[in-house]
C-alpha cells in the first residue's frame, strides 16, 4: 500500500536529545537515522520519511493538542519494545501496549516524547 505521506517533521528544543529518543523508539519499529544536518535528523526505513528539526523561524518548538503521529509495527512484541524504548529515553506514556478498539487486531501503545509530540505505534498484526 502506498502511503499518503512524503514525510512528516515535528518539532524539537534540544536535538541531541531527540535524536537519542528517536534512535531508540523508532530502532524498535525497524526505521533508522539516515541522516543528520546542522539543525535536524531524518528517519526512515530507505528514504527520508520523519524530519525532527529545530523549527527554522527560531522559536521555540510547539505542540499540537489533539495531534497524533502513528507509526506502523510490524509485530506486537515491537510495539511492547517502542514504549519500553520510549519511556527509557524521556518519554511519557499516554497509554501501555494492549488491544486498541479502532479496529480488528490493533494493538498499540501511546508515548510523548521529550518535546510534548504525541506518538503511537501500531500493529493490526493477529496474535
């Protein structure tokens, strides 16, 4: 299936710090850092799919309320390994890996990262 998406950037206020969070909860899913620039970091599985920049206009990163970005599993254990990640490196939980109702199959779980972003990763995978 193709994707609606070219890429997707969220905000950061300390870069480091979110590349170290990203490294780990998006390492969990398959995704890796392909690339670092002066005032961001892009991940993706072969091209780049997630930019975390430091917003160019010089203020301060924001987030949106209501806001979600769902990244897709590939196993529920994976999805068990992104929080796990996640918390370890600053984040928050907004909701442990179990069963979602969205839809049949999908198991997932809830995290802010160290910026306020809200992030979920999702698998619709049977167990």
């Amino acid at each position: 299936m193709m994707s609606i998406f070219n890429h997707v950037v969220l905000g950061t206020n300390d870069l480091g710090k979110a590349r170290l969070f990203y490294d780990g909860a998006l390492g969990a899913l398959g995704p890796k850092r392909l690339g670092d620039l002066a005032s961001a970091s892009l991940w993706g599985a072969d091209s780049p799919e997630l930019m975390v920049t430091k917003p160019l206009d010089g203020n301060a990163a924001t987030v949106s309320n209501g806001a979600t970005l769902a990244f897709r599993a590939p196993s529920r254990a994976s999805v068990r390994e992104f929080h796990r990640q996640a918390l370890a490196l600053g984040g928050t939980c907004e909701g442990p890996p179990g069963p979602r109702a969205v839809a049949p199959n999908a198991f997932a779980a809830y995290v802010r990262d160290p910026d306020g972003n809200k992030l979920a990763a999702y698998c619709f995978a049977s167990e």
